[in-house]
C-alpha cells in the first residue's frame, strides 16, 4: 500500500499533477463531442431560409 500512497502523492507534486491529468483526459473527451455537434450543425439544412435564390 506503501507504494500506492508514494505513487498518489508524486514527492509532494500529486496535488498539481492529478488535477492536471484530469483536466487534461476530460478536455480529450469533450473534444470530439464538441466536434460532431459542430460538424452537425454545419451539414444539417439551414430552417431560416439563408442561401437560397
């Protein structure tokens, strides 16, 4: 358990480093979900009737 606790703590650093892991993996995994919606908006037909002639 010993070295469970040394691998959460990081020499002191753990408190700035788990939260940036963290932060980092959930940015990677809203990403592609704000990507789709976008990319979704973009192809769906336009409702208000911009861009026909």
């Amino acid at each position: 358990m010993n070295s469970l606790q040394s691998l959460i703590e990081l020499g002191g650093y753990g408190r700035y480093v788990w939260p940036a892991y963290g932060l980092s993996l959930a940015l990677m995994l809203v990403e592609p979900w704000l990507l789709r919606r976008r990319l979704a908006r973009a192809l769906a037909p336009r409702q208000d009737g911009e861009g026909e002639a």
